[in-house]
C-alpha cells in the first residue's frame, strides 16, 4: 500500500497548516498582497513565522490593509501608536522601514508600471520550480535572491536581506520549494 505524501515538515501549527496548503508556494501577482508579503517577511527577521502569522491580521488593521499610499504619509503620532500595537511586533527600527518600504514601493511601482512587474523580472516572469527531496535541501538564499535584495536595498528599502527576500520568494510563489513528497509541490508547479 502506497503512503499518503506528506505536506511539508515546516508546516506544524493550525496556522501554518492553513498558510502551507492555500498560500506558500502559489503565484502572487497582486501588488498589494505583494507588499503584505514584503513588509510581514522583513517583521519576521529574528523570530518564527508562525509568530508572524499569528499576528498577521493585527498587522492588517494596523497598517491600513497594507495601503502603502497611507503608511507612505504615517506621522510621528501614528508611529508611536504602532510602538504601542500589543498586536504588532513592536519594533521601532521595523515599523519606520515599513513607512520607508511604502516610499521605496510607490516609486517602484511608478517605474515599473506595477511591483508585480519589477519582481518577476528577477525569476525571468514565471517561478522557478525546484524538486527538493529534504528540507536540508532547501537553501537560505541563492544568487537571485542575491540580486533581489541588492536591487531592493539600492531602491531604498529596508529589512530585505538576501534570506529574507529567498522567504519572500517562495512565500509569493516566485520559487516553488514544497518538497516533491508535499502534494502542493504538483498543484503550486501547474500554476502560472
């Protein structure tokens, strides 16, 4: 009797269970879900995702549904609200690089027509699909991710080091990392 793949191992809270099988892996190409990710992937630097997406709908409210034109304009009353969100992670350096990625993505988006645009360019339009037997496989960052954060931080944004934007990569679908045992690796690798 055949086993039943098994999604992958990362994958252990109710939460993360939710995320794995609906989001992780699956092509993004929303700009505003784009900049959610971005912005959720660097206030993960130094803890757990799961802590992360845990706290992700306080960070909705929090940050105006990710309106970038809004937190672009945020004030200093506004941000010391932030440092007093219980909700947020309540990090003064990761709050104003949040108000500075909204800048550093307005600009982005007007040269490129769309962030959409800007970030596919780096994986050539379409994902990359990896088959990776391990999670000991999975690499922490690789040269395009290499290139992205270079690229993002010349731009102006903050919080987008070369592991975070590899998180970023998989998490938009921009790199198809499930394990080939996962059953999301085949239905994320149909996806366009």
């Amino acid at each position: 009797m055949k086993s039943k793949p098994a999604r992958c191992p990362w994958a252990k809270s109710e939460n993360d269970i939710a995320y794995h099988d609906k989001e992780w892996g699956v092509p993004l190409h929303d700009d505003r879900a784009l900049f959610e990710m971005l912005i959720l992937e660097g206030a993960q630097a130094g803890l757990s995702w799961s802590t992360i997406l845990n706290k992700r709908e306080n960070y909705r409210r929090a940050f105006d549904n990710f309106d970038a034109k809004k937190i672009a304009k945020y004030s200093d009353k506004k941000v010391a609200a932030l440092l007093a969100d219980a909700g947020i992670v309540r990090n003064r350096l990761k709050i104003a690089s949040t108000i500075r990625n909204a800048k550093a993505f307005l600009t982005v988006q007007k040269e490129f027509r769309s962030f959409d645009t800007y970030l596919w360019s780096f994986v050539g339009g379409k994902p990359i699909v990896n088959h990776r037997k391990e999670m000991e496989d999975m690499p922490v960052k690789t040269p395009i991710s290499d290139a992205l954060s270079k690229d993002l931080l010349k731009c102006g944004f903050k919080f987008v080091g070369s592991t975070i934007m590899y998180a970023f990569m998989q998490a938009t679908g921009m790199v198809n990392d499930h394990l080939v045992t996962c059953p999301r690796h085949k239905v994320c690798a149909k996806l366009h």
